[in-house]
C-alpha cells in the first residue's frame, strides 16, 4: 500500500519537476503536483502555482488565476506572495 503524501511533500515534488531536480524538466507535472497541494491548502504551492499561471509555464497564462492563488496565500501570512499580489495590483 502506497503512503500518502501530504502536500508539503507534493509541493517539493512540484519544485523538482519545475526545476529538474533528479527528474526531467516538466512544467506539466509542477502544476499538477502545485495544484494538488495547493487545493490542500499549501502557502508555497498556492504562491508557485499562482507563478506558472503569471508566466504561462505549464498552464495557460491567466493573470486572474494568478492573482486567486496568490491571494489564498498571501492569506495566510505568506509574505512573497502578499509581494506578488501587491505588484499584481500595481
């Protein structure tokens, strides 16, 4: 039976994907792995999904996207993306 992973866990899976840590580079498959944590509640997936959604990397570019998940983040008292929301509104 297959442990399952909590969504710290999934957001570190995230960042290898995104920056090809012992995995091939895939945008892809760090937004899914984003995602999931992210609707898990994690700050950090939150603020990089919100990224990929600014850049369009890995998903269509949607800057309200963006905004949504970087706000769910700010929420929670993650500072880099209380930064990202307020040059977001700039």
């Amino acid at each position: 039976m297959m442990k399952k992973l909590t969504s710290d866990e999934k957001y570190k899976l995230g960042r290898q994907y995104k920056y090809g840590e012992d995995v091939e580079r895939d945008d892809k498959q760090a937004v899914h792995w984003w995602r999931l944590a992210a609707e898990e509640g994690n700050a950090k997936a939150q603020r990089a999904l919100g990224i990929c959604y600014r850049l369009g990397e890995g998903v269509e570019q949607n800057h309200e996207q963006a905004v949504h998940w970087w706000r769910l983040a700010a929420e929670q008292g993650n500072a880099d993306a209380q930064d990202n929301l307020g040059l977001a509104y700039l």
